[in-house]
C-alpha cells in the first residue's frame, strides 16, 4: 500500500514538473525540506509523534513579480494527486491539506533556505510567500471543479499565510487546453504570457509587457492574456482565454479590455472560448464588434481551445 502511495505522488510530481515546464515555471527546486520551527504547534494531528521536525516541500518556485513593482514572489508549491475520485465532501481533506502548506509557509518566511534563495535578487522591496495546492485527481470516474466545493468552506482562523492557489483538475485542464492550442495553431509565433501595466507594476523599471512565464495571479483568474509574437515586423496578436462558455453579452466587454490593456496599439486581437462555435456564434461577434462608436481598426478573431469537428467550419 505504501508503495502504491509513493508511486502515485511521484505521477503527480511528473505531471506537475512538465506543466511547470509548460507555464514557464521549469527552474522550480523539487524535493526541498525545512526545519519545523514550531514543532508542538504543527504536529501533525493523525501522528503518534507529538512533535514535528521537518516540513517537506514538493517544489519552490520564486520569481521577480510582473504584476506587483520591486517584488519577490515565493512559491511554496504542494502536489496532492489521487488514483481516487475527488470526496463528494471534501472539505475535510482539503482542510488538512491547507493547514500542512500553511505550517510549512510559516516556517518558511524564517527559513535559511528562504534568504538563500533570495541572493540572487537585487533592488526589491518586498517578498510574497504564497502558497500553491495542486490537488489532482486522475481518475476517470471523478468530477472535475472540486474548488466549487469549497466555497463556504471556514478555515482555521490561526492559520498564518497571506495567500494559497487551490489547482484541480478543472483549472489545470484550461490552462494545459489554451496553451496547447495556441502552440499547435500558432505555431509560428512566440506565445507568451501578457502582463498589463496597473497601478501596482507601472514604477518598476525592470518589468517588461510580456514574457514566458506565468504568473501566480493567473492560475486562478478566468481570464488570461497572452500576447502572440511572429516577429519579422509581422502584427502581434493580443489574445484573452477565458474559462467562461461564450456569452454575445460579455464579448463586448473583453474587447474593450482588450482595448484598454494594450492601449489600442496596433495589434489583432483573438478571443479564446471552450465552447465557441462559429455557425452558431459569429453573427454575435459580428455585432459586438459593431457596437463601438469608433470603428475598430484591430482585427478580431474568435475560436474555441477546445474545438470539434465544427470548427472545421470556422474559415
């Protein structure tokens, strides 16, 4: 039994590495362990050792913010993968997985292994240690969104951490869909991750609009930018992938996102849907495209990242 367990976890740490890969996160140090500097306190509750010794992390992930001026952003990352369905009542389980990663995300903020992972940054301001949960199960018979299931879910309240990403199967499946449709459909461009200037990112100098790698933030937005690079003084496309099915209503709003996060620079843009089908749809964008009182001088493009034989039509 233990070896099927061990077996198990090591499937869900590959699955996770190569999907680091995939989003730019492929320098994440595996395998990490820290000293419990609070060992009474974070025992773990169904052990038999009243104290704890050690914290185990699946991977560390830290990167130089593109959303948030002269900032750190540590990733503490925890990998839960399943042959099991996820529990029609999970919140138990995904409790105890939020305490273990919150008692190693406070250990870590004092940790050796913390300062030395921060030598190689210079001239920031201020760290994030936030945590990651990817909780994945690879059954065929289990639902998908077990977040949903979550949402009145009350944490202990003594719990130190200022942030933790919850990723299931539902989350990771999108953003592994967008991704490989965009490589496979645009595989002449460069894709990468967009990141709009805000507020909170304009007054530092090291930021740039685009890049390959995502940020944390986006892990559990519906909405994710991308910008498509061909280079050779070819027009970029500016691309939104959204979770959401496709609504005639809300597409006027995301080109006028669009818009307004590229300051209408010339560029085409692309609207990335799962379930958009263009003998049903087009008409729709037709007229969200009309709807603007300035003419739209970018061309506008929609697709699904999930497409079926319909899309054979969408020429």
């Amino acid at each position: 039994m233990g070896e099927l367990s061990k077996k198990i976890g090591e499937i869900g740490e590959n699955i996770t590495a190569n999907f680091f890969e995939l989003i730019g996160w492929d320098n994440s140090l595996p395998n990490e362990s820290l000293k419990c500097l609070k060992p009474k306190k974070h025992a773990r509750k169904e052990s038999k050792i009243q104290k704890r010794e050690t914290h185990g992390i699946d991977f560390i992930y830290n990167y130089r913010s593109a959303l948030e001026s002269n900032t750190i952003n540590n990733l503490i990352i925890s990998v839960k993968n399943s042959n099991e369905t996820y529990p029609n009542s999970p919140v138990r389980i995904f409790k105890e997985h939020i305490e273990d990663l919150a008692h190693t995300i406070e250990c870590f903020n004092r940790s050796p292994l913390k300062t030395e992972q921060l030598k190689k940054y210079h001239g920031y301001k201020r760290t994030n240690d936030i945590g990651v949960l990817f909780w994945l199960s690879h059954n065929d018979e289990t639902y998908h969104d077990v977040v949903s299931k979550l949402e009145n879910c009350q944490l202990d309240k003594e719990l130190k951490f200022s942030t933790i990403y919850v990723v299931d199967n539902k989350r990771i499946e999108f953003i592994f869909s967008v991704i490989n449709h965009l490589r496979s459909s645009f595989s002449d461009h460069d894709v990468l991750f967009y990141y709009p200037k805000t507020s909170l990112n304009y007054s530092d100098t090291e930021i740039t609009q685009f890049g390959k790698s995502l940020p944390v933030e986006y892990l559990n937005s519906p909405v994710i930018p991308f910008l498509l690079r061909k280079g050779n003084s070819e027009v970029d496309t500016f691309c939104i992938a959204t979770s959401d099915n496709f609504d005639a209503e809300e597409l006027p709003q995301l080109i006028q996102a669009a818009r307004e996060y590229t300051n209408e620079i010339t560029c085409n843009y692309l609207f990335l849907f799962p379930n958009y089908i263009r003998s049903q749809h087009h008409h729709s964008v037709l007229r969200a495209i009309g709807s603007f009182e300035n003419k739209l001088n970018n061309k506008v493009d929609v697709m699904s990242f999930n497409p079926d034989y319909r899309s054979l039509n969408n020429v």
